[in-house]
C-alpha cells in the first residue's frame, strides 16, 4: 500500500486503483477542498458585516450578536445548504461538493467548516493507521469552525462561563465544533488536551445534551483523574447511563483497591451497571468488530449499544486486566450457572431486566429455541406497554408455584419483543445473578412503579404526623376546614384561599373535616407521590366529627412511574383496625377500590386483610365495596360482611397465595351472602360463583334489584383456546328469573357459555330490567333487535365486543331503537352505537343517556344502595 502523495490520507495498492479513484472522487477532496479552504480563509480574514445582508429579527431565541447587529441572510442560506448536505450518503463526494458549495456562498459558515472537519475525522477512510492523520486535518477544519462562530458571535470567547443553551439552535454549530475538536484532539493522542476541552464545553453546556460526559469519564481515567472522574459522576448520577456505569465500575475497583472503599461498593457499581446494559462483560477484553450497520441509532441496553462503548472504551480497560478478571469472576458462584426457582422468579419480579439463556417458546408453546433472552416480570419495564396491543398476563397476578410456567416479558429487540415462558429446567444461565439477588432489594428505584406495587410501605415505628395544633398552616387561625395530605406530613387550612397552593395542582389531595365522607383518590396525575393512608385515617377518626362514610380509590397508575417519581402508599394494619373500631358505630358506607395486581400488598400491610374484621360488626353498614383485595382464607372475608348490609361489591377477591377462589372456599361464600337478607345490589365480578351458588344465594334475597356476575375479562390462555373460567350458564340465568322478578340491573359481561336462549327467556320473566350489559357473549344482532323490541322498560345494553359490525347490521338494530321511540341506549366496547333518529326520537334518546349517566353516578354515592333509586 502506498500513500496519496498529496493529501497523505488515503492509500492505494497500485498506481491504476489510484487513477481510478482520482477520477471518481479523490480529486474533490484531495484538490479541490484545499483551494476552497484557503479561498475561504482570505475571506474570512478580509470579513466586514456591511458586506452582508442583515435584518432585524428581534431579542427572542437568537444569539447575542443576533440580537444586536440582526441575521445574515447568507449565513442563513448556507446552514440551508449544510442541511441538505446532511441527507447525503456518508462520504461521498456530493455532499462534499454540497458542504463547499456553502462556504463558497458564507465563508464564516460555523457549521460548514464543522460539517468539513466532521468529514475528514470520520468519512474519508476506515483505515486505524490514518485516523490521527485525518483527524489533524479535521482539527484544522474545526479551529476555523470556532474561529468564525467567535468572530460572529464576539461574547463567545475561549473562558466565556455563561452558558450557551443547546436548545437555542443559532449555538448548535459552535458546539457541535467543540465537542470535535475535542475528539480529534484525543485520536490525536492529546489526552490532557482534549480534556481540557470537554470541561469548557460542559462549562458552556451543563446539560450535556451532546453526551460529551460519556467520554470525558473514559479520558479522565484513562489519565489516572479519580479526583475528576468522581464529581463527574457525582454530577449526573450513573443511573440508566451505559458508558458512566461501566465508568464507576472501573473506578470503585480502583478506589477498592487503594483501600478507599470495599469490595461490596464495587459489586454495587457493578449492579447499576448490569441493568444499564448487560452485554458489556462479555465483550471486555476481547477484540469488538466494528458493526456493519451504518444506522447509528441504538435502543439502550441492546448489544449494539454495548459495541458502541467497549469500541470507545476497551484501550482503557486494557491497562486494567484484573478489573476484567474481577468481573468474570462475578458471573456465576462458585460455577452456580442458575438461581433457585424461588430466587430467580423472585429477580424477574424485581423490576431487574434479566438477560439469561434459557429454551423458551411464546405463549402457546410455539417458536421454541434457545437462547439469551432479556426478560422481566415488571409490567412497567416491559418493553411496548403503552402500546394498545400489550397485554398483561392474569398469570402473573398470581404466586407463582413450582415446577410451573415462568412467564417472561423479552425486552430484547434481535429475539422480538413480546411475551415467552420457560421452566425452570430449561434455563442453562443467569448471568451475575448474585449481584442482582444481593441488590435488587435494595435498590429504592425499583419500588416505585411496580405491578406488584412493593412501594407500598409501613410506616417508621412511633411515628407522629399528626400535627399537635390544628391551626391553619398559612394564617394560623384555630379555625380550620381542611385538611391536605402533603408527602410527609398532613397539613391544616381554614379556608380553600388559604389552601390555594394545593388547589392550583391537579387533583389536589385534601378532605373537609366538616364533611361526612373520607374520600381520598390517588390517581395518575395526583399531585403529590405519597399517599399516606394512616394520616388520613387518624385525622379522620379525630377531627371530622359528621363522618359516617369512607371513600378511597387507589389507581395502579398512580404506583406507576410517572416522569421519574417514585409513587408509595403508606398504610398500617394497626391504623386500619383502630380507625374501624373507633367509628365503628358511625359508619354507614365503606368502599375502598383498588386497581389490578394490588391484592396482594393489601394483604401484607393489613395483616392478611384481618384489620378489616370490625366491618362485620359494625351495626349500621350499610354499603360495602372492596374490590380488588385478596384474603388469606374465606373465612376472613365473610367475618368482614356485616348483616345490615343493603349493598355489596366484592369484585375480583383473591384468596390464598394463588388468587383463585376453590370451590369449597365458594360454597361458604355463598352459605354467608345467602344470610345477608337486606341486599338491594349484590356484585361478584370475577368470582367462582357458579349455577349452583345463585341456587343457594337468591331464593334469600327478596330485594335484590342489582347483580353483577361479570366472568374473566378476556379469555383464560391464549387468544383461540378453550373457554375456561366462565362458570355461568343458562341454567344460571334461570335462577336468576325464577328468583329475581323484580331485578332492574343484571351485569353478565365475558359469562361466554352463555346463549341467546337463556338471555331471551330471562327477559320474559324479568320485566322490570332497565339495564343489562352481556359483553363478549356471542349473540346476533336480529337477537339484539329483539331483546330491545322485547323489554319494554330496557334502558340500556351492552352487547358484543369492540366493533358496531356492519352496516346492515347496525340498521337492524338502528330501526329497534328507533321502534322504541329512541328511549333506550345500545353500546359495545367501542363505545355508543351510532344511531339515525327523528327530531323527536334523537330527544328522547338524549334524555335517557342523562338518565343513565345519573344512575351511574349514583352507583358510588355512599348513601345510595339501589343506583337507579330516584330516577325512575
């Protein structure tokens, strides 16, 4: 190989490929850019602004000397041309003709001569042996770049300290040069230099949006600067952060071993780094290709990413071999390749993406191979789950027992994303799964936003929030109305002007102490991030004197993380008790709500659920909701259910570890609800409640005017499979109307052994029904027409899945409507039925949705037990 003799950058094999490649592209860059850059360069030496166009454009958003002396119309023109020149193919003559082209128009082009620099430093060759020889050439390149930002810009001197935002766009090219020229200076060989140069440039932007710090913690120890490397980290944190977790990894073995810190500081480097990214230990110490893929885009924790940083980094990471060796030796215990079962669906639940090598399939058992894969049981770090297609396994709200399925959510992009299951037997390794075992626990990250939701959290010991005086927290009157929960403390106001702070926010927390209901609801956008249960349930117990109701909604989003907030609920078995034995003459109405997955954190904070045993005995209950809670035993749940009872929801209880309700622990369910004489409205969605137990349950209930059976949402396995889990048939609904004549609402949604049959005769005997929802049961719409055409007193119904089906069949259902004289309301899943009615019809339509939304407001009003009472 011999060298260009001209530009010394590019070598050849033989004088014929040089001719050649003089001929389709070499001479634009080995000619013609030196004539252009010197050309340039007397331009710019001979600058005058008068001999450009300027305008005035104002103080906003522009540079200082924009603002001063206006924009120039030609420097304008070139950025234009440098953009298009960044759509061209990565060194290729036409888009060094392109970035010349606009010097030629605006020699002072900032971001021409840095798109030029940026061109020699990584477009003109592959070869290692001439990067310091290009790159010296791009240093040059850079140095006018910055010369001419300065002279357009004179307040941009060599120590300005005033920061340049990044998010000004009129600053980019300046820094963009910057940051080059630090990286040319450092292939160079001019560490100390280079340096030198990344701390100005962070100095200018501390917000790093150029990610000059991934680097600069490489060069710092690469130059044995601790010292430097430390406060880097100190500074943006190693959280999350591949190059700067790795980074702390190195230094911690190197402070570990001066005797500064321990070994365990090293392992917890360690584990922050692993869940960054867990490819990096394979590829230390061995030679990385350079990846093909010119897409320069990378999803974070991928192998690609892990390339990306050993290829920057692995020249530091030779002058330290134990370090690798140290890191190999964390891999597997002892040779231990795989955890316990228990420990390792323990790890998946932690939030810890684990990359293991197991034989895994989908779902259904197909596409089986072997493999690492990236896998997790957190539902917030699955990979897709804001998408409308994720799912969630109901598998997973369950314990797992052993020797069955471990499901798995795959993060990783090369198997596809998705959902996989395993067994135990099938997984060959987990890499380092002692670090994660030792640190996951620990890590207060990966408590905020779990499905599981572990945020939630006893209280310290002994610990006194209440405040002694009630006064009120801004003006401190003796007087006060208020009271907010605030995410340490309760405070106290006199007044909502006093307590404006909090309204300003969404959905502040607070309840009026004059009021007769407790009513907290912790939602997504709640404004505060603890919600603190006991407080509530103290103050309330001794300061709001008219209580006589509890209303408290906890949202699974709200423990979800929300821009980076840790979410928590704090909550006591011994506040719970002693606020329920303390009101418990008082208390007419108790309905706490939760969402999926939290049954089984109310179990540990409660005791087993065993502090809400004083409902049982409270006198005057007459409402009841608790859903969503999981009990220890059944018994425990029908000790909670009071005799006076008029309402009860119960939907979706869990028992035992599992969650699934036996069939035994069903009969004494029923056994107890057939003793609860007084209800009105009874709803056991999502129970194992059968034929057999309505059998048992409504021939004692001769006032019963609401029921809910809704089975599983969904199908129980996989789309297509058998239908499990769906205990109602028609036989089911023929108890219903030989026991229930004057029942109003019925609620069988997803009850799929269900036939239009059973539905139809139900309706003959059933002639009081206002509203009835069957979704997801397989009826027609000719069924549908008739059942509207049928009942007479229907209100509404929910039939169907998402879809409105087709024309045709929306017509058919449109003209029973319209026989109806539009007083009724049809929906499915997807929302309301679009309907064509007459003038007088529409408005009869449009009364009864007012009339509905009513009796659905009515339905958590704690004073109501029949949701239709009053409105018909």
């Amino acid at each position: 190989m011999s060298n260009c003799s001209k530009c010394k950058l590019v070598a050849y094999c033989d004088k014929q490929c040089q001719i050649e490649d003089w001929k389709t592209g070499h001479k634009i860059l080995c000619a013609k850019v030196p004539k252009a850059v010197k050309k340039a360069e007397e331009k710019i030496e001979s600058f005058h602004l008068g001999d450009y166009t300027t305008r005035n454009i104002g103080t906003f958003m522009v540079t200082e000397a924009q603002a001063r002396r206006g924009e120039i119309a030609e420097e304008n023109y070139a950025q234009d041309v440098c953009y298009d020149a960044m759509e061209y193919e990565q060194g290729s003559t036409d888009k060094l003709q392109v970035i010349l082209s606009a010097l030629d128009h605006f020699p002072l082009s900032t971001e021409a001569w840095g798109m030029l620099g940026h061109f020699y430093q990584y477009e003109v060759t592959d070869d290692d042996l001439k990067k310091k020889t290009c790159s010296a050439e791009a240093l040059k390149m850079y140095d006018i770049a910055i010369k001419c930002a300065r002279i357009l810009n004179p307040t941009w001197t060599d120590d300005r300290s005033n920061e340049l935002s990044w998010g000004e766009i009129e600053n980019r090219p300046y820094l963009r040069s910057l940051s080059g020229r630090a990286i040319a200076l450092k292939t160079m060989g001019k560490r100390k230099d280079a340096i030198a140069q990344a701390k100005k440039i962070m100095r200018l932007n501390p917000g790093d949006n150029q990610g000059i710090r991934q680097l600069l913690v490489t060069w710092f120890l690469e130059d044995s600067d601790t010292e430097g490397c430390t406060n880097l980290l100190r500074k943006y944190g190693t959280k999350g952060e591949n190059s700067l977790a790795y980074a702390d990894v190195l230094l911690q073995y190197i402070r570990w071993k001066k005797d500064d810190v321990f070994e365990n500081d090293v392992k917890k480097a360690l584990y922050v780094a692993l869940i960054a990214n867990s490819f990096v230990p394979d590829l230390l110490g061995i030679v990385v290709e350079k990846d093909d893929d010119e897409d320069p885009c990378y999803s974070p924790g991928s192998l690609k990413e892990a390339k990306m940083y050993v290829t920057g980094a692995q020249k530091l990471w030779k002058k330290f071999p134990e370090a690798i060796e140290w890191i190999s030796s964390q891999k597997y215990h002892r040779s231990e390749k795989v955890p316990t079962e228990e420990h390792l669906v323990h790890l998946l639940k932690s939030g810890t993406e684990i990359r293991m090598v197991c034989t895994h399939t989908d779902l259904d058992g197909n596409g089986g191979r072997e493999s690492f894969i990236l896998g997790t049981q957190k539902r917030s770090r699955c990979v897709g789950r804001g998408c409308a297609d994720f799912h969630w396994p109901r598998q997973l709200n369950r314990s797992h027992e052993p020797h069955t399925d471990i499901l798995l959510h795959n993060n990783d992009f090369d198997i596809g994303v998705g959902w996989r299951k395993t067994k135990y037997t099938a997984v060959k390794e987990v890499p380092f799964w002692r670090i994660f075992l030792q640190f996951s626990d620990e890590d207060s990250d990966n408590d905020d936003d779990d499905e599981q939701f572990s945020s939630l959290q006893l209280p310290p010991p002994n610990q006194q929030t209440i405040p002694s005086s009630l006064k009120c927290k801004k003006c401190n009157s003796t007087t006060t109305k208020f009271c907010a929960l605030d995410n340490d403390c309760t405070d106290f106001y006199c007044s909502k002007a006093c307590m404006s702070n909090f309204l300003e926010e969404v959905n502040p927390t607070y309840f009026d102490l004059q009021s007769t209901t407790l009513k907290v609801d912790a939602q997504e956008d709640c404004s505060i991030n603890t919600v603190n249960l006991d407080d509530a349930f103290r103050v309330a117990g001794e300061h709001m004197p008219n209580l006589n109701s509890v209303d408290i909604h906890i949202s699974q989003d709200f423990f979800l993380n929300c821009n980076g907030r840790g979410r928590k609920v704090v909550l006591s078995s011994a506040t719970v008790k002693q606020f329920l034995e303390k009101t418990r003459e008082k208390l007419v109405s108790v309905s706490i709500r939760l969402d999926d997955c939290c049954w089984e954190q109310m179990k540990k904070m409660t005791d087993r659920c065993r502090a809400f045993l004083p409902l049982g005995t409270m006198p005057n209950l007459k409402k009841l909701m608790l859903s969503n809670f999981g009990f220890d035993d059944v018994n425990t749940l029908t000790a909670c259910l009071s005799a006076s009872l008029q309402y009860l929801s119960i939907d979706y209880v869990k028992m035992g570890g599992t969650g699934d309700i036996a069939a035994f622990q069903m009969d004494t369910l029923a056994a107890k609800l057939s003793e609860l004489t007084s209800l009105v409205s009874l709803s056991l969605a999502d129970t194992a409640c059968t034929d057999r137990h309505l059998e048992m349950i409504l021939p004692n209930l001769p006032s019963i005017k609401y029921i809910d059976l809704s089975g599983s949402f969904g199908r129980a396995g996989t789309p297509g499979g058998p239908i499990v889990d769906h205990h109602l048939t028609d036989q089911g609904l023929k108890v219903i109307a030989d026991n229930c004549r004057g029942l109003l609402c019925l609620t069988i949604n997803y009850q799929r052994h269900l036939t239009t049959n059973g539905i139809l005769a139900l309706l003959k005997r059933c002639t009081h029904l206002i509203e009835l929802e069957m979704a997801e049961i397989n009826i027609l719409p000719q069924h549908v027409a008739h059942v509207l055409q049928s009942s007479k007193k229907l209100l509404f119904l929910l039939y169907g899945n998402f879809g409105f089906g087709n024309a045709q069949e929306q017509m058919v259902i449109n003209n029973a409507i319209q026989a109806r004289k539009g007083k009724v309301v049809v929906c499915t899943g997807g929302g309301l039925l679009p309907v064509s009615l007459s003038s007088q019809h529409k408005r009869n339509y449009e009364e009864t949705k007012v009339m509905i939304e009513r009796a659905n407001d009515q339905y958590y009003d704690p004073m109501i037990y029949n949701k239709w009472e009053g409105i018909i």
